[in-house]
C-alpha cells in the first residue's frame, strides 16, 4: 500500500507540474539558422522528444540564414550562445570545434547509427574526433510550377541548352510571369541555388572537385568556368527587380503562381507545402550540356547538430543528441521536413512524392557535395563567401564570368598550398 501511495504521490507532483507550471526542470536553447522551421520544431519536433523526456525544456531559436554565422560567432565570443549549435557542414563548423566552441561526440551513445561519410562533414580531418550528430542531407535540383507548365505545354528539359530555350519560350509567352524565380538581395541564393546547383555538371563532380583541390584545376580554368558563362545566361529570366528580391520575397512569388521555375534546395519542399498546399509542384535535376555522357547533382552533407561545451546543462543537451540519433527522430525529420534526408543507417520511408522525385536521382547521376566547403573556406577569404559575391556581381552584371573567376582564384591563391601556383600565371594583384 504504502509504494502504491508513493507512485501515486509522484505522478500527482508529475501532472501537478506539467499543467500548473513548473514542469522543466533544465533548459535547452538551440541556435540555427533554420528559420523555416520554427513551427515544426515547437509543433513536432519538440513534443516528440518531450514524451522521452518532459522535464527538460527545449527553445529554438533560429537566426536568418546570412546573419547565423555572425550572430553565433559574437554570441559565442560574449558566451550567450546556446546549448545546442546547428552545425553547417565542413570549415565553419570545424573553426568552431577547433576554437574550443563544439564539444567532442565520439562517445555519445548513438552515434554508431551513421557511417563515416554521413559524419565526415563534421570530422576532424584526421578522421579521429566527431563534433556534431549529423541530421540531414539535401539535393540541388529545380522546382516548377505543374499547372502552368501543362498552360503552356512546357515540359522539363533534358539538356542545358533546352532549358534556356525553354526560359527564353517563357518570357515569350508569358511576359507577365517570372522564368526563374530568384533573387540576389540575400545572396546566398545566387551561389547555392545556382552555381553550386549547375556547376557539377561542368567540372564533372568528384572527379573535378578533387583535381581543383589538388590544384590541377582553377576556378578560372575549364568547366568551372564553364560554370560561371552559364550562370550568367540566367540574368534575363530573373523577376522584375531581382537585385531587390530577397530569399523570402522569392519563396512568396513561387507559391503565389507568380513564376515557373524555383532553382532550389530539396530543402524548400517542406517550405512550399506549408506556404501553399494547394501548389502543385514538380522537380528535374540541373540539365548537363548537351552530349555529356555523365550527369551530376549535388548531394550536400547540410546540417547536424553540435554541443556547446559552455553549456549549463550538458546531461540534459547530450540526451537531446543521443534522441536525435534514434529512427524516431529520423522518421520524424525526413517526412516532416521533406527534402532532409536523414544520414541515419536505418532504413525509412519518405511519402512526399517531390521529396522522393529528388531521391531518385541518386539512382541516375553521381553526387557530390558543394566544393568550396570543404577544405577551400578554412581561412579568411573563404571560398564560400565569395562565391557568394561572385555568383552575385555576375547575375547583377558587375563582373563578366571570366573577371568573377579570376578574382576568387587570385582570392584563394593567396593563401590555398596547392593553388598558390596560380597566383603568377594569373599576376595576381
């Protein structure tokens, strides 16, 4: 009687705390930049992990994507950052680990769920310490507007030169909406959404992305230059006023029916299905140029999930950690965020039918992931941020694609070992 009393004695104090307040008794703040998913982790992903574990309380709290990784560092600098770090793939992340902001994760349990390639974007080089949890990764591809693609009588293209003639047909037929739905305010986008999206096609993926880091390729010679020349062709197809058109803007003018194609991220399906689930969309890969034998997508490592090692709870961040390795969690994220495909081992189903359209060119082109975010963004300048700036001045016309290539060679010669010898082909300044 008397331990019946006592269990009904503690589930009283249980519910007593959880409806009248009281209930957390740690608490754990998440930085990210994932702003689109605020709903979904205060909605989803959060109760879930709750019913494990109702007596910590999780706060996310992302910051804009082009702001994250400025307003980190200076939280981390002025030790108001979270407990938990959301993790961009490769050289941010590892700065951060190598500057005592990332704790080591090699020993917490659930971490043998994932493969050495799952967790390399967030390894030391020497492959011996492991800093965050990998979650997700994303493809590159395109997104279109179904119902005016049948309007028209469009359909995808198979090549790169029938998708500028397809863009070209557009612009023709319908002057009043958007050919490629896409921004250079923020720009991010230019470089993610558009050379990284495109550019495998050009350099010939793994193989061309480790000549360049070998140094036997510049972003000035071949097919990264290629790269740039047809990125450049996208400027007339761009909505009105597309230099003052931010990322947000963009999405809206997407879901609106305002424009056909989105260059995209895997990562906007979820985005799009919330915004407008009436949008009836499709996706096709980046084209290669016509006659290329081989075609390429970029399968991005994105995000993953890190301990700040000045946390005030560390148990209570390591138990949300260990959750995330679970197939709970990855059943969870990969359907309710469609367009994250979890690094898991474990086998699971995606439903969403554009999500899995992006999955199964796994099956018909070789990926590769964005080539400046491994080794070639470690030091100041980063090869990441200027593409950003070069992708950019290119779309705004600023820079012709063979100015914008040399000026990030000369950039990443400057300090880039196996790029050094460029520095005097190119008489870098």
């Amino acid at each position: 009687m008397l331990k019946r009393l006592t269990q009904v004695f503690a589930l009283a104090a249980l519910l007593a705390a959880t409806f009248f307040g009281g209930a957390f008794a740690q608490k754990l703040v998440i930085e990210s930049w994932r702003t689109d998913d605020l709903k979904l982790w205060k909605d989803v992903i959060i109760p879930a992990f709750n019913k494990h574990y109702p007596d910590i309380e999780v706060v996310f709290a992302p910051t804009a994507p082009a702001e994250y990784n400025a307003v980190l560092d200076s939280k981390l600098q002025a030790g108001t950052a979270g407990d938990l770090i959301t993790c961009r793939p490769f050289g941010k992340s590892l700065e951060l680990f190598n500057k005592g902001h990332l704790a080591p994760l090699g020993d917490l349990p659930g971490m043998e769920n994932f493969t050495d390639f799952a967790k390399v974007a967030w390894t030391t080089d020497d492959g011996a310490t492991t800093y965050c949890v990998p979650m997700a990764s994303v493809i590159h591809g395109f997104l279109y507007n179904k119902d005016l693609f049948a309007k028209y009588g469009f359909q995808p293209p198979k090549t790169y030169e029938e998708f500028m003639d397809l863009l070209a047909q557009m612009k023709k037929k319908a002057p009043a909406l958007a050919p490629l739905v896409m921004g250079t305010k923020d720009q991010w986008e230019a470089a993610t959404m558009g050379w990284h999206n495109i550019a495998p096609n050009y350099y010939g993926g793994e193989a061309g992305r480790r000549a360049f880091l070998a140094g036997k390729e510049g972003f000035h010679t071949d097919g990264f230059l290629e790269a740039y020349k047809a990125l450049a062709q996208w400027a007339p197809y761009l909505p009105r006023g597309y230099k003052a058109v931010s990322y947000s803007d963009a999405q809206q003018l997407f879901t609106q029916g305002r424009g056909f194609i989105y260059p995209a991220g895997s990562w906007d399906i979820g985005v799009f299905r919330q915004m407008n689930p009436k949008l009836n969309m499709g996706a096709f890969k980046a084209p290669p140029p016509a006659g290329a034998s081989k075609s390429y997508i970029s399968d991005h490592q994105d995000i993953a999930l890190g301990l700040n090692p000045a946390s005030k709870n560390p148990e209570a961040a390591k138990k949300f950690l260990s959750w995330l390795t679970t197939r709970e969690f990855a059943e969870l994220y990969g359907n309710a965020l469609p367009g994250f495909f979890p690094l898991h081992n474990y086998d699971i189903t995606i439903t969403d039918p554009v999500a899995n359209e992006f999955l199964s060119w796994r099956q018909t082109s070789e990926g590769t992931f964005r080539m400046t975010y491994y080794k070639l963004s470690d030091q100041k300048p980063d090869a990441e941020t200027d593409l950003w700036t070069a992708s950019v001045n290119i779309l705004n016309g600023k820079m012709q694609p063979e100015e914008a290539a040399k000026w990030m060679e000369c950039r990443l010669a400057s300090w880039y070992g196996p790029h050094k010898h460029f520095a005097s082909e190119l008489n870098c300044k």
